[in-house]
C-alpha cells in the first residue's frame, strides 16, 4: 500500500504564527526597555558599574525589538491598538498612574507598530517619571493629533535627556511631529 501524500503545507499559516509570536513578544521587551530606562534614570552618577550593566542589557533588549522590527517589516497597525499597547505597558511600569483616553482614535494607520508604541510609551513614562500620577490621552480631529497631558509639570518643561531625544528622533522617522501640548504635555502630529 503506497504512502499517504503528506499534508499541503499552509505557508499563511506558519507566517500567521511568526506574526502573532512577535506581537506577543513587544509587550514584555517594551517593558524591559522602560524598566532599564528608569533604573538608570535614577542611579547616582557615581555608580558607574551599575550603569555600565543597564547600558548593556538596554542595548540587547534594543536589539532584540530592532529584530523584531526587521523580521516583521516594520508591522503596520491601527492606532487604536499602537495606544492600546502602549497604555498596558505604562499601566504595568507605573500602576500607581491613571491614564485616561477622551475621544475615539482616527482610522490611521502608521508604519511601524513596534516604533509607534515605543514613541508612547516613551512619552507617558516620561510624564509618569517627572511626578504626574495622572495622563490624559485626548484625540484631536483637525488636524490629527494625540494630546498626552499631564497633571504634573509637563514633559516638555522637564529635562530632555538622551532617551526623550531619541524618541522625539523616533517620531520623526514615522513621520510623526511632537510638539509641547497646548495643556501640560506632548502633542504628538499624525501623518
């Protein structure tokens, strides 16, 4: 009796799993990320050892989220879920912060849901990190924009660091402009 002809292979199948194996994996490694950035946000400047070792695990944990982003494509998505992302990861960082959303997300799409939530994330903890227990994340119409304001001094009156820098250099990769919020806060332009 000859061999069963095995199964046809679903190429979408395996592809569909990578997918949502890397979807699964940006949560944590922003977390690790945002973790590694406020640990050494509050070392003392004489504890060169200890911010030698954060530097290092930031650098492969960056890595590890530009793999991610290389072998994804730079994953479109919606921005209902780049905020929604984003929001679970500050929630999880600083659980003493409320984070508030007004107004339904517009139906855009941006380029690199990988570099959109890390652009969020970036600018709420950087907001929760300067003593604002309070975000508001307000959806602006015309033009598009996201509002993340504080109930703190505003991000964008605090010091602007190397890690602010870079996430404002982020942005304007996706094409994205962040600007002081005419509250306390950032404003954040969409394409």
């Amino acid at each position: 009796m000859p061999a069963a002809d095995p199964s046809p292979q679903h190429p979408t199948s395996a592809g569909t799993t990578t997918s949502a194996l890397l979807h699964d994996l940006r949560g944590p490694l922003h977390a690790v990320i945002g973790r590694l950035d406020l640990a050494a946000q509050g070392l003392d400047s004489t504890d060169v050892d200890t911010a030698r070792h954060l530097t290092a695990a930031r650098t492969a944990a960056t890595h590890m989220a530009e793999l991610i982003s290389d072998h994804d494509s730079a994953e479109p998505a919606r921005l209902a879920a780049i905020i929604a992302d984003a929001v679970n990861i500050v929630e999880a960082l600083h659980p003493d912060v409320v984070i508030t959303e007004v107004g339904e997300p517009s139906d855009i799409i941006l380029s690199d849901h990988l570099a959109a939530v890390r652009i969020l994330v970036n600018l709420m903890t950087n907001s929760a990190r300067h003593g604002s227990r309070t975000l508001t994340i307000t959806h602006v119409i015309d033009p598009p924009a996201i509002d993340i304001d504080d109930t703190g001094p505003g991000a964008h009156t605090a010091d602007i660091g190397d890690g602010l820098t870079l996430t404002l250099s982020i942005a304007a990769d996706l094409g994205l402009t962040a600007c002081p919020s005419p509250a306390r806060g950032w404003r954040l332009m969409l394409p």
